[in-house]
C-alpha cells in the first residue's frame, strides 16, 4: 500500500487517514480483550466468595452431623460390647462344664483302645501263622501244576512239527501244476496278439482313406463360406455407417448429464464441507480433551510404578547387603557350627521381612494402578458422553443431504436413461435388422451346402461299417482266448482238489490229537486247584474264627464306650442349647439397640441433607448470575469489535471516494482496491475466527451448566431413590435373614436327632442280632431282657420322630416366610430400576431445555457469521467490478459507492438485532436456572419428609417383630431342654445285658467252622471222582465229532472235482459256437449301413424346407420389432413420470422417519456406552 500511494504527494493524506483506521481497530481490540480479561477476573473474584461462604456453611452442617452419628455410634458399641461381655461369660462357664464331660468321654474311650490293641495283638499273631501255612500249601500246588504244563506243551509240539512236514510236500505239487498250466496260457496268448497287429494295420488303412475325402469336401465348403462371409463383412459395414448419428447424440447427452451431476455434487459438497468444518471443530476439541484425560491418568501411573521401582530396588539393595553380612560371617575361619546356625537364622529372618515388605509394596502398587485405571475409564465415560449427540446431530445432518443429493441424482439418471434408451432402442432395431439379414444369409449356406454334408455322412458310414467288422473279428479271437484259457485253468482246480483232500486229513488228525491232550491236561489240573482249594479253604476258616473272636471283644468294649459317650453327649446338648438360647436374647437386645440408634442417624442425615442442598442452590443461582453478567459483558465487547468493523467499512469507502475525487490515476486506484480487498479479506477471516473463540466460550459455559445443574440435582435424586428402596430392601433382607439363621439352627437339631436315632437303630440291630443268635440256646430270660430295651429304645426313637417332624413343619414354616421376603425384594428391585429409569429420562428432558437454548444461541452466532460474510462479500465484489471497468464515469462510480453503503447499513441495523437476541438468551438461561433450583428444593423437600414418615413406621415394625421372635425362642429352647432330660434317663437303663450276649455268640461260631470243615472234605472228595467221569466222556465225543468231520471233507472233495468238470465241459461248448456267432454280427452291420444311408438322405431333404421356411419368418420378424421398439417407448417415459413422483414422495417421508430414529440412535449408543463403561470397571475390580 505505502508504494502504491507514496508515487504522488497527493496521494500522501490517503495512505495516513488508512494507517489510522487500522491502527485504530489495533488499539480497540487490545482494549476490548483487557475489558474482557478484567471482567472475567471480577467475575472469579466474586465466585470465590460465594464458595467460601458456602464451604463454611458445609463445614458447619458437616461437624453437626458428624457429632451427632458419632454419639448415636457409641451408645451402639456400648450396648454391643454389654452384650458380648455377657456372651463370652457364658461362654467359658458352658466350656467348664463341657469340659467335664468330655475328659469322662476320652477316658472311656482310652479304655477301650486298650483293651481293642490288646484283643488285635493276639489277633494278628493267630493270623499270621495261618497265612504262613496258607503261603507253603500254595507253593506246593503251583510246582505240580507247572510241571503238568509243561509235559502238555512237549506233546502238542511233536504233533505240529509233523502236520508241518507233510502240509509242505503237498503245497509244492500244488505249485508244480499251477506252473504248467501258466505255460499253456502264455502260448494261446502269443497266438492272439498276433492277430491284433494285424488288425491294427487294417484300421490305419481305413481311417487314411476317410481322412483324404474329408479334406476335399470341407475344402469346397470352406470356399462357400468366404463367399457369404464377405457379404456379411458388407452388412456390417453398412449398419456401423448407420450406428455414427447415434454415437455423436449419446456424446452430447452424457456431457449434458455429467455437466448436471457436476452441479449436485459442487452443491452437496459445500454443504458437507461446512457441516466438516463444523464436526472437525468439536472432533478436535473431544480429542484433546481425550489426549489430556489420558495423559493426565499415565502421568500418574508413572510416578506410582516410578516409586514401586525405587522401593523395589531399594528392598534387592538390602537383601545384597544381607547375603554379603552372612557370607561374610559364614567365612570366618573361627566360626562354630553354633555360630553358623545362628547367622543363617537371622539372615533367613531378615529375608523374610525383606519378602514380606515386598509383597505388600507390590500389592499397594497393583491396588492403586487399579484405582488410576478405574479413574481414566470415569473420566472417558464422562467425555464421551457429552460428544455422542454431537456426532449424532453430524450423523444426521450428513445423512439428510446424501438422501437429498442421492434422490437429485437419480431424478437426473432418470431422466438420461430415458433419452439414452430412446437411442439405444433405434440402436437396437438396426441391429436387429442386421442380425436379420445375416441370419437370412446364413440359411442359405446351410441349405446350399447340404448335398456337401450328405457326402461326408456317407463316407462316415462306410468308415463306421468297417470299423465295426474289425471289432467284430477282434472280439471273436479274444472270445476264442478267453474260452481256452479258462479251460486250462479248470484242469488246474481239478487237479488241485485232490491234494487239498490229502491236506484236510492230516489237518483234521492234528485237530483231534490236540483237543485230547488239552482235555486231559486241563481235568487233572483241575482236580489237583480242588485239593488245594480244600486246604486253603480250611486255613481261610480259621482266620475268620479269630476275627469273629476278635469281633466279639471289640463289641463289648464298644458298648461300654457308647454308653458313656450317649449320656456326656445329651448332657452337653442341654448346655449348648442354654448357651444358644441366652446368646440369642443378649445379640437381640443389642440388635434393637442398633435398629434404634440407626433410625435416628438416618433422620440427622435426611435433615442434613436438606439444609446442604438449600446451601447448594443458593449458591449455583449466585454462580449463575455472576456468569450471566460476565457474558453480558463480553457480548457488548463483541458487538463493539462488530461496529467496529462498520466504522471501518464506512471510513475506508469514504477514503476510495476521495481518491477517486482526487483525481487518481487509473491504475493507481485499481491497486488501491486490490489491496482494500485484501483488507477487508483479512478483516473477515479475523472476525470470522473471533465468532468462534466466543462460540467456543458460550458453549462451554453452556455445557458447564448442563452439567452443573442435571447433574448435581439428578444424582441427589437418584440417591434419595437408592435410600428409600435400600432402606426397605435391607429391613426385608435382615429379616429374611433372621428367618434364614432360625432355620440353619433347626437344621442342626435335626442332625442331632438323626445321629441319636442312627445311635438307638445301631443298639437296636445289636439286640436283635444277640436274640437271633440265643433263640436256638432257649435263653429266654435273655431275650426277654433284650426285647425290654428294645421297648424303652423304640419309644424314644418315636419321640425323636416326633421331634423331627416337628421341626420339619417349623422348616417348612420358615421356608413359606422366606420365598413371599424374596418376592417382595425382586418387586422393590424391579420398582428401583424402573425409578432411576424415570428419572435418567426425566434428565434428558430437562437437558433438552438447555441444549434447545444452546442451540438457538449458538445459531445466532452462525446468522451474525453467515451475514457479515455475505455483506464483506458484496463490498469486495462491488470493488473487483470496480477494478474491472478499464475507466469509471462518475455515475457509475456513485451507483457502486451507494450499494456499498447501503450494504453497510444494512448490517449496523442488522448488528443491533442480534445484540438483543443473544443479551436475551443469557437472561433466559440465568431464570431457567433459577426456576429448575426452586423446583428442586420443593421437590427435595417433600420426598424428605416422606422418607421420615417411613423410617419411624419401619422402626416400629422392627420392634414388634423382635418380640414375637423372642417369645418363639423361649418356647423351643424349653422344648429342647426337656426332651433331652428324658433320653438321659432312658439312656440309663438299656446298655448292660449286650455284653453277655458277645459272649455266646462266638461259642456258636466255633462250632460252626468245624461242621464247614467237614462238609467241604466231602465235597473236594466227590469233585475229583467227577472230573475222572467226564475225562472218559469228552474222549468219546472227540471220536465222534471226528467221524462227522472226516465225512463232511470227503464231500466238499467230490462237490469241488463236479464243480470244475461240469466248467470244463461248457467252456468246450462255447468254443465250438464262437464262429457262428461271428457270422451273425457281420450280417447286422451291413444291414444297420443300409438303413442309415436311407436315413441319411431323408435328413437333407427335411433341413432343405426348414431353412427356406427359416428365411420367410426372419423377414416377417422385421415388421414387428418396429412396432415393439414405439411401444417400449411410450412404456419408458410414462415409468420416469411416476419415478420422479416418488422420488419427491421418499425424500419427505425421509426426514419424518430419520429424525425418529436419530433419537433412537442416540439413546442406544448413549446405553452401549453405559454398558461398556460398567463392563470396563467391573473387569478393572
């Protein structure tokens, strides 16, 4: 600018008014940005007293209720360590006098292991003499069996050594004949090939002579063919000549359809640019705030695993140090053993501590990596969750304008695939024509060369009737082969049988011999395992009488034992019941005591809370007002910066008018305007980038507040929900549990009960088994006594039975309380998720209130940009036409100076508009906030005093429970007591008379073992004599049975030697007929030549009419293609119409359709990215 006007000293005045104006601009903006940098900081410091305010109001109601929980929290401990004070004295007095009756349980049960060791002593010594003599008895035995063995095996050896001798003589006369006949076979075979050489040769000669007439006659159709070829190549020629005006239109018409696709795509693509620019803005800001978030929580992880490795090495360092000290002191040459052992203990004590400090720093370090990783996964969460409906709204517009430019597109396709189908159909019908007359052309070559192709059918019959006689004399020589060779082969098999039979008999002598000698070994085997059999059965008898003996012993004593230990056990049961019993009153005591103290913490904390968040929305409306007028502040700098840019608008036309006044040399003022473009560029990309830091700061405090204001009082919400429904749900479960633990006590008094009743069932069985045993010795007196404790046994079974089914039905009692507990929980579960599900979709209803004034505020920001670009753009245009006219005239320069400022008025009106509208949006924003506030703490309010009301109802019900469970317990602690004093005295009476009636049984089973003695020597004796019969008799089957086989190879021998006379004869008879049969076939194929000559001949005259009728209908097929191509036509242009109707119709139901589902989207990916952030930290705990 300063060569352009420093040529002429007029133009000197110019060039420095210029330099002011934007010297001036310079100054207004460095003034604005300190307006706006002192106004934020105001704005700050008066944010900071009202949090400081606040803060100390929280800390005050924070140290009421922190006093207030932590009395109510002592008088809980109080009453909880009376409690256990008192539990754990009548603890160590039931362990006193438990203590008692156990050392009475362990000395009986000393007295009994003696007195078994001693019976098992004795015992073992007897056992071990019997299983000395049991171990001689078998050794013996298994020599004699061994050695029978043995003799058996020499026996079957001999025999198969000679079937071996004989069986190899007859395979190598079998091998004698097999060669002979192989040699009969080759010479017939020789004969037979010979015969095929010369078959061969008279086949060449054959095909030679064919070969040669199918080359003259497709020599004399090949020619014909060029003929029609040429004129085929001239129809072609013609129809390309034809197809030119066709191809110059199709060019023309693309260029005008490409030309229109251009302009939808040049126009879809500006909008998608700025829709781009626009996402790529917020992209780049959720990316670096991602880039932060990570950065921030990496920086973090290192200085954790930073510090994990400097105490790692710090803890190896100090393990060195102490392997160094012992090795060391282990290498003193003075050292003593004492002294050795001494350094490795204090060194394996030191590495242990060493260890142990290790083990925990790791842990601390992977438990604070955990809590980093959960942290970043909060924070994304956070993030991501703002940028969804960002990417959405993109998604969506994006989606709009493809639908809209796809369906502008395909109006365009549609309609230039309607004029290129008008083309390609008179395309179409000339080539039709075309293929017409080449087809006329082509049947009448084919006609024409028909008598041709009748020739070569001939010549191929002839060739084919002569191959055929070939075969058939080739196939009457192999047939000839064949017969014979088979011949031979059955003389072969004939003979073959004969030595097979040889083969049979002595196989079948060896079968026989080996089935005698194995009979014979096995049966004297036998007899010799049933005499040592006897002797170990025997010895076996014996031992069983000493462990009866035993037996007997060690049942006496265990009754003894038994008897001590049922009546300690039953006494102990009564003090474990006591123990329950007052344990439970003392724990229910202390457990009213808490649901009191309890109650009373959650009312402070309610009352608390509603004081806190009265707090909490004074001081967000306070915040709230502080940022309403810090932005009213920075829209007056922002519109000042815009009338600044008006006043240089008006300054710089006013300096264009006095220079063309002046006047100035032509080329002078152009350059002026080119470089006042250049200005007037540079001051709208610079204000341009001022929309967007403004845009930039409004939308955060935007979201700031979103946040601020849905998330603060939704989570408040959404925690009185979780109180009241966990409230409810942990009184319900801490009954539930209450039942469930009175159920697990009645369980084990039934397993009490059964293990008293398996105790009386065993007494029981023992008596029993005693009277069985005594009923033969007519000790009634005995059984008598028996069958009295029996009674008393019996009868206290039937009480514990009773008992039993009586603490079933309290089971099942317990049980029906239980399932309608479980119910009801699953139902306030169920009722919590659907609350908070409410109240997440009441939250994005309130967001959207925000998020509809964000949008409108920011919308204003993009009119204000979208105007003051157009406005620039004209001041520029109207300059460059300006500089385009080679000379101005005055009125031409006065009707571009006024359009100019009529432009620039236009805009300070237009400014002063959008001042109002977003002044208006803040004072908008600052009463919504204001009225949600108020809403919330009436709300807030209410649901409070509700949650009061049911926590002392809750209470009071609590209270009632309690004492009916009480009462309960006493009634079934009495019960208890009072069933168990019974069995004592039962128990007292029912265990001595089981000792006498040990001692007769084992007198029984002597005398049972002797009489088992004998009738097993009997039995031994009366087996041997057995085995010796059936030897005799399986000797005589054998015989049999070879008798039967002999016949039955003797018959296979002559069906064998018939089969094989019977193939000999009919191969000779077919032999002898192959000639005659040769004869038949070569009359055949002469006859089958005649035929399809005639054939042949009948062919061509029927292909000669259907090529002429051929020609007649393509002629005919010409006239109706034209008709078809006209109505096709008409088909085509009335189809486009109605495409393009529906084309209009979907682009509206388009937007309808996608504006739902856009929300659908929204909401899905909003709950995908719950779910994945839940995922994530249920992975990461």
């Amino acid at each position: 600018m300063e060569q352009i006007l420093n040529k002429d000293s007029k133009y000197l005045l110019i060039y420095n008014q210029l330099t002011d104006i934007l010297s001036r601009y310079e100054r207004n903006l460095e003034e604005i940005n300190d307006k706006f940098n002192k106004s934020n900081n105001q704005m700050l410091l008066a944010n900071r007293d009202v949090l400081e305010h606040y803060s100390a109001e929280l800390d005050k109601l924070n140290r009421g209720r922190t006093i207030s929980i932590n009395k109510n929290q002592q008088e809980i401990k109080k009453f909880r360590d009376d409690a256990e004070e008192k539990i754990r004295h009548l603890k160590i007095e039931v362990i006193t006098s438990k203590k008692v009756y156990l050392e009475s349980i362990e000395l009986a049960k000393a007295k009994y292991l003696r007195e078994t060791n001693d019976a098992l002593k004795t015992h073992d010594e007897e056992i071990e003499a019997i299983d000395k003599e049991l171990k001689q008895l078998r050794d013996e035995y298994r020599v004699i069996i061994q050695k029978v063995e043995a003799d058996k095996e020499h026996r079957l050896r001999d025999i198969n050594n000679t079937f071996n001798t004989k069986k190899s003589e007859i395979e190598s006369k079998i091998s004698v004949l097999r060669k002979d006949a192989d040699q009969e076979i080759n010479l017939i075979k020789n004969d037979t090939e010979e015969h095929r050489i010369n078959t061969d040769e008279s086949y060449l000669t054959i095909k030679k002579s064919h070969t040669q007439t199918s080359i003259k006659l497709n020599d004399f159709i090949n020619k014909r063919k060029k003929e029609k070829l040429s004129i085929v190549e001239l129809l072609k020629t013609k129809y390309e000549d034809s197809l030119k005006p066709f191809e110059t239109e199709k060019s023309s018409l693309a260029t005008s359809y490409q030309q229109e696709l251009d302009s939808i795509q040049a126009k879809y693509a500006a909008r998608v640019q700025t829709l781009n620019i626009q996402f790529d803005l917020q992209k780049n800001d959720y990316n670096t705030e991602t880039g932060n978030i990570i950065k921030a929580n990496s920086l973090a992880k290192t200085k954790i695993n930073s510090d994990f490795s400097a105490l790692t090495r710090s803890i190896e360092d100090s393990k060195q140090l102490e392997t160094t000290k012992r090795n060391k002191e282990l290498l003193r040459k003075d050292i003593t053993d004492i002294e050795k052992a001494k350094v490795n203990k204090e060194y394996k004590k030191a590495i242990t501590i060493l260890n142990k400090k290790l083990s925990d720093a790791i842990k601390t370090n992977q438990k604070n990596v955990n809590r980093l990783k959960v942290q970043l996964q909060q924070n994304l969460y956070n993030h991501d969750l703002n940028h969804i409906e960002q990417i959405n709204n993109w998604r969506y517009n994006k989606n709009v304008y493809q639908y809209e430019n796809n369906q502008s597109i395909l109006k365009t396709k549609n309609q230039y695939d309607l004029q290129l189908l008008k083309i390609s159909l008179k395309e179409n019908l000339l080539k039709l024509n075309l293929n017409n007359d080449i087809l006329i052309e082509e049947n009448k070559l084919k006609k024409d060369l028909l008598p041709i192709e009748s020739q070569l059918s001939i010549s191929s019959l002839i060739q084919e009737r002569e191959i055929n006689l070939l075969n058939t004399e080739d196939e009457t020589y192999q047939n000839i082969f064949t017969l014979k060779q088979a011949i031979i082969t059955n003389k072969f098999f004939l003979d073959k049988v004969e030595l097979r039979y040889e083969l049979d008999l002595i196989s079948e002598q060896k079968r026989l011999n080996e089935a005698i000698i194995n009979v014979e070994t096995q049966l004297e085997l036998e007899q010799l395992k049933l005499k040592r059999n006897h002797g170990i059965y025997t010895l076996k008898l014996n031992k069983e009488l000493q462990s009866s003996l035993l037996q007997q012993k060690n049942n006496i004593e265990t009754i003894k034992k038994d008897k001590v230990t049922y009546e300690a056990n039953l006494n102990i049961n009564n003090l474990e019941a006591r123990s329950l019993f007052e344990t439970k009153n003392h724990r229910k005591n202390a457990l009213i005591e808490l649901e009191k103290r309890q109650t009373i913490i959650h009312q402070v904390k309610i009352k608390t809370q509603r004081q806190e968040l009265q707090n909490k929305i004074e001081r967000t409306i306070e915040l709230a007002k502080n940022e309403a007028n810090l932005h009213e502040e920075v829209n007056h700098n922002f519109f000042n910066e815009a009338y600044t840019l008006y006043q240089i608008g008006e300054q710089i036309t006013k300096l264009v008018d006095d220079l063309f006044k002046l006047p100035s040399h032509p080329e002078t003022f152009r350059q002026f305007l080119k470089q006042i473009n250049l200005i007037f560029i540079y001051l709208k990309d610079e204000f341009n980038f001022l929309i967007k830091e403004y845009t930039t700061i409004d939308n955060k405090l935007f979201n700031n507040r979103i946040a601020s204001m849905t998330e603060h009082k939704y989570r408040i919400k959404h925690e009185e929900i979780i109180n009241i429904f966990s409230n409810n749900i942990n009184q319900i479960e801490a009954k539930r549990n209450e039942l469930l633990k009175q159920y697990e006590d009645i369980q084990s008094q039934i397993v009490l009960i059964q293990k008293k009743k398996a105790l009386n069932h065993s007494i029981v069985d023992n008596y029993l088994k005693i009277n069985k045993n005594e009923k033969s010795r007519n000790k009634k007196a005995l059984i008598k006594y028996n069958n009295v404790q029996i009674k008393v046994l019996k009868d206290e079974i039937k009480l514990l039975n009773k008992n039993q089914n009586e603490s079933n039905k309290e089971i099942i009692r317990l049980s029906n309380k239980v399932i309608p507990l479980d119910k009801q929980i699953k139902r306030l579960e169920k009722r919590q998720k659907d609350a908070e599900e409410r109240l997440n979709n009441q939250r994005h209803r309130e967001e959207f209130k925000y998020l509809k004034l964000q949008k409108k505020h920011i919308n204003s920001y993009l009119d204000f940009s979208n105007n003051l670009e157009k406005r620039i753009d004209i001041i520029i245009n109207t300059f460059q036409s300006l500089i385009d006219k080679a000379y101005l005239s005055n009125n031409y320069f006065t009707n571009q100076e006024t359009k100019i400022s009529k432009n620039i008025l236009g805009f300070i009106n237009f400014l002063v508009l959008k001042q109002q509208e977003l002044l208006n949006n803040w004072l908008e924003l600052f009463n919504i906030t204001k009225d949600d506030q108020d809403r919330m703490y009436a709300n807030f309010v209410k649901t409070t005093n509700y949650a009061l009301d049911r926590i002392e109802k809750n209470h009071k019900k609590f209270l009632d429970t309690e004492e009916k469970e009480k009462v309960n317990y006493s009634k079934t602690y009495l019960n208890e007591t009072e069933r168990n004093n019974d069995l004592i005295l039962k128990a007292k009476n029912s265990m001595e008379q089981s000792i006498k009636n040990d001692r007769t049984s084992y007198r029984e089973t002597y005398r049972n073992t002797e009489i088992a003695i004998s009738n097993n020597s009997d039995l031994t004796n009366k087996q041997i004599l057995l085995i010796s019969e059936n030897l005799r008799g399986v000797k005589d089957d054998f015989q049999k049975e070879h008798l039967v086989r002999l016949a039955k190879i003797e018959k296979n021998k002559k069906k064998n030697e018939l089969e094989f006379k019977d193939n000999i004869n009919i191969k000779t008879k077919e032999l002898n007929v192959v000639d005659k049969k040769n004869n038949i076939k070569t009359k055949v194929i002469f006859d089958r030549y005649k035929k399809d000559k005639e054939r042949n001949l009948k062919a061509m005259q029927l292909k000669s009419d259907k090529y002429s009728d051929l020609i007649k209908n393509i002629n005919s097929n010409k006239r109706n293609d034209e008709l078809k191509l006209k109505t096709e036509l008409r088909l085509e242009e009335k189809s486009n119409d109605q495409n393009n109707r529906n084309i209009d119709i979907k682009i509206n139901t388009y937007y309808s359709t996608t504006k739902k589902e856009q929300a659908k989207i929204i909401k899905k990916e909003q709950k995908t990215l719950l779910n994945s952030y839940k995922f994530k930290i249920k992975e990461l705990k």
